[in-house]
C-alpha cells in the first residue's frame, strides 16, 4: 500500500462507495494507523480478529488497520447465519468482532450478533469513531508521515508467508472452512490476473461483491488497489436495479460479478446503463449461454469467463481477450502447475490439482481450532473434473460431487443443468442426486417453472443429445432456488430439500 502511494500519489482518489465521499491513498494509511491503534488497544494479544462488515470504505480502512498492527481479519460470511459464524469464529478462535451498528441494523441481524457475542466481545466502529480524539489523529498523521518506520515499531513487518487474510468457503457442497491466505498468496495471485487482463489507472472498478469472498477481496478490492485503479464499493451485489443504475452513474470502466448476478442486472439495466464498460469478469460460478447472449446482444458486451477457487486466492484461469475459448474458463495462469487424476467412471478429463505461490497456507476447522492444515506437498484438489488442452485452456465437465452414479454408470449434473438451461432458458434449473434402493441414486429437479410434463421434458433433453439415465424422475417447482450470499447455488438446502421430499 506505501508503495502504491509512492507511485500514484498520497493524493489520488482512490476508494469510493455509497456515501459519494472519496477518499486518497494517504486517507486510508492515516485511517488504518489511526483505527488500527485503537483496536489493537481493545484486543491485547489477540491474533485473528473477526470482521463483519459490507463493502464499503471504511472496511478497507479496518482491514488495513488490523495489518497495521500485526492482526489477521477473519472475514466472517454474514450471507450463512449465526451458525456457521460462530462455527467460524471457533476454527479461526476468534475472540473479537468489529461491526457497525448500521450495518447491523439494516440487515436485521441483531439476533446473529447476539449469539455471535456469547463468549467473544463485539466492537462496534461507531463507538470506536467516537473515542478517537484531537491527540490520536495528531499521532495518525505522524505515522503516516513516517509510516516505515511506525510499522517496524508496530510490528506489522512479517513475513510474506504468515497470515494476510482468513476466508471461509461458502459451503455450497458441506460444512465451511477457514481458509488462510497469506501475504504471498494474494499479492501473486494480482499479479497473475494483472498480467493477463490489461487494467490502467484509467480505468474505475466497480466492485459489489462481499469481501468475505475471495473473488470480492483479490478481484475487486486488492488487485485494482495496488493498480491504482479507482475502486466504486457497493455494499449488495443482490440489488438489480440500483447496481446497473451506478454502473453508469459513476462511469465505471470494470465489473466483477457471478453468472447469476449478471444476469440480474442484464434483466434490469437500461441498454445505456453500460455504456462506458469495456470489461466484464465472471467467476465463482458456470456461466450460462443466455447470460452471455443477453450482455452481447444488450450491451455489446463479451463477458470473460473465469475460474477459481478461495484456496487459490482465488484465480486459476481467465479468458482475456487476446486468449479467448468459448466454453472454456480460460488458461491456467502464469506460475500454476498442474495434474489431472484419472476418476474412474469418467473417460474424458480428469480429477484436476494445482500448485502455485497462490495456493492457501492451509485449512483451519472447527474440530481442530487454531491448526492450519496445509495441503499436503503444496498441491491443492479443485474437486472439479476437466479437460486442459495444449493450450492450457480448462474446461470444467463438472464437480467431482457433481457426479452422480445410476445404474453403475457415472452422470453428470452439470451437463443435465446445461440441457435444461437450453431447453427452458426462462427459467433457473437445478439437479442433485439422493440415494435410491435399485439404482444406486436418483436424480431429483428443481425448477422455477411450471411443473413441466416429463414426457415433454424427455424428449427435449433427448434431442439435445442426453441419455436416458439423465432424465431426471423427480420434478418440483419452487419459486426461487436458494443461493448463498457468494452468488452460488445452495446446493446443501436443495439437497436437503429433496431428502425430504422424496420417499425412500
């Protein structure tokens, strides 16, 4: 961050969300050294300290605060419930928490923030603001001044390979886990995107993705950050019509997103909305064909479709466009070595594995609390079953859970999804797969459609080439599939959901 202040000036404006008040480099290094003394004064001896907070510039200021003076923030995914919080807080032994009772109250969370308190103390930055005198800024402005010199004093000076960040999986296929990124990590990872995909100072970032979300923190916080691109924050990715509305209004030149929030704002943008965008990024989730037909035909837009992983940092690969493959997420990034394990079942492809300076230091759980886990040898499971060609282009056949067996033959749930989005492309579509007494297990299809006929659906998916084991024989319509606060689908409620709903 000094360096970045260095090259671009303490005076360029930087950061911005939706208070309209944008601040420079030497606003964000005074902030941090001024609110970092005072939370490191509230957590004597404390290492992992929770941040609960939404997109926004003063969470900026916190997370560098906390780095400031030697704290690691523990990003607590406030889109899971109280639950998976507190089962976070006790992996990452977390004993503090800073919110904002603003932020609290406009989500309603005050019953997660009281059962997130038992046991741990809860710092509202309200309160903190309001104790910060004429004497702490004074102070702040010395540090910033002699910011090298303060963070040796501070012990913010560490290694590139201790703790930067603790993120927690999303939990889309199990119990979320702490994942520990260091230093190394996510300044690799930048730069790896960075030397992919040409950003300029010229060009302004609107990011709306979460922080506790590695695509939201790396992608749309750090990497335009240390690029000296402005940044624009939102605080919900989930608001459709506003989203598209500021995208114009603030002229932004970048948008991150997922496959299901681009189609939200393609839905409800004005076809000038993005007029001054020249960059669209998805990851975090398969792109669908009609959300990309929807943003070339709307907006003139080719949206570059990517891949990651939060133990990753989070990119793997990314279209750009000189490299460019439809269909594909893109090629391997620069310093990434890989393998493909053979899945038996499953001819083409194979089981893929990464190792590079951006994967993770290790896992934290709520069984072990406080142990990093590191993967074993440097190399970390994807879990995703693909194809990688001379090129190093990926093509994702699917997750290895996403694989089911019927009848002794191995089905993919993601290409039944991908037929069904063809077929019906209206509506969302989602299958998962329960244990079924004859044939090993059954497929189960949730759609937001009317109750389709099945023969009407069989003869459609057949047509668009699938075989009869991947006709699904249970259909329910809801009104909307769940999704996590990632942008992902919820693939642990939908599971649940039919458990209960089809009989044994």
């Amino acid at each position: 961050l000094l360096e970045c202040r260095a090259l671009h000036g303490g005076g360029k404006l930087i950061l911005e969300d939706i208070q309209r008040k944008p601040i420079s480099y030497n606003r964000i290094i005074l902030g941090s050294f001024i609110l970092g003394r005072k939370i490191a004064g509230l957590t004597p001896g404390e290492k992992n300290i929770g941040v609960l907070l939404p997109s926004a510039s003063a969470t900026v200021v916190t997370l560098f605060g906390l780095h400031a003076y030697g704290r690691v923030p523990a990003m607590l995914n406030f889109s899971t419930g109280a639950v998976n919080m507190a089962a976070a807080c006790v992996s990452a032994q977390v004993r503090t928490i800073i919110t904002s009772r603003k932020f609290i109250e406009a989500g309603e969370m005050e019953a997660e923030i009281k059962l997130l308190g038992e046991g741990r103390k809860v710092i509202y930055l309200e309160d903190v603001r309001a104790s910060i005198g004429t004497f702490d800024k004074l102070r702040g402005l010395a540090q910033r001044s002699f910011a090298g010199a303060s963070l040796r004093r501070t012990g913010a000076y560490r290694d590139a390979n201790s703790p930067a960040v603790i993120l927690f999986t999303s939990g889309s296929e199990g119990v979320p886990k702490g994942v520990v990124l260091s230093h190394r990590n996510i300044n690799a990872n930048r730069l790896q995107a960075a030397a992919r995909i040409a950003f300029s100072p010229q060009d302004k970032v609107f990011n709306a993705l979460p922080l506790f979300h590695a695509f939201g923190m790396t992608g749309g916080l750090i990497l335009p950050l240390f690029a000296g691109i402005p940044i624009f924050m939102y605080p919900s990715p989930l608001h459709y019509k506003i989203v598209p509305e500021l995208c114009y209004d603030t002229a932004a030149t970048v948008l991150f997103g997922t496959d299901t929030f681009l189609a939200g704002y393609a839905r409800n943008a004005h076809p000038y909305d993005f007029f001054n965008m020249r960059l669209i990024v998805a990851g975090a989730e398969r792109l669908k064909p009609d959300t990309r037909n929807i943003w070339m035909e709307r907006f003139g837009l080719r949206i570059l479709e990517g891949y990651g992983a939060t133990e990753c940092s989070p990119v793997l690969a990314v279209n750009t466009p000189m490299h460019y493959r439809s269909g594909s997420v893109g090629r391997l990034l620069d310093g990434m070595s890989y393998k493909l394990e053979p899945v038996e079942g499953i001819v083409e492809g194979g089981r893929l594995i990464v190792r590079g300076p951006n994967i993770m230091l290790g896992y934290l759980r709520a069984d072990n609390p406080g142990v990093i886990e590191a993967p074993k040898d440097g190399w970390y499971d994807t879990g995703d079953i693909v194809t990688v060609d001379d090129h190093r282009f990926v093509t994702i056949l699917g997750r290895a859970k996403r694989f089911c067996k019927i009848g002794g033959e191995m089905v993919s749930l993601n290409a039944i999804e991908v037929r069904l989005a063809e077929l019906y492309p209206d509506h969302a579509h989602a299958v998962v797969a329960v244990p079924d007494k004859k044939k090993g297990e059954q497929l189960v299809y949730f759609t937001t459609m009317e109750k389709p006929d099945r023969k009407t659906l069989a003869d459609g998916l057949r047509q668009k080439g699938a075989s009869d084991l991947m006709i699904p024989k249970n259909i329910f319509t809801v009104d909307a599939l769940p999704v996590l606060g990632s942008g992902k689908l919820d693939y642990v409620s939908m599971n649940r959901m039919a458990v209960e709903r089809v009989p044994e």
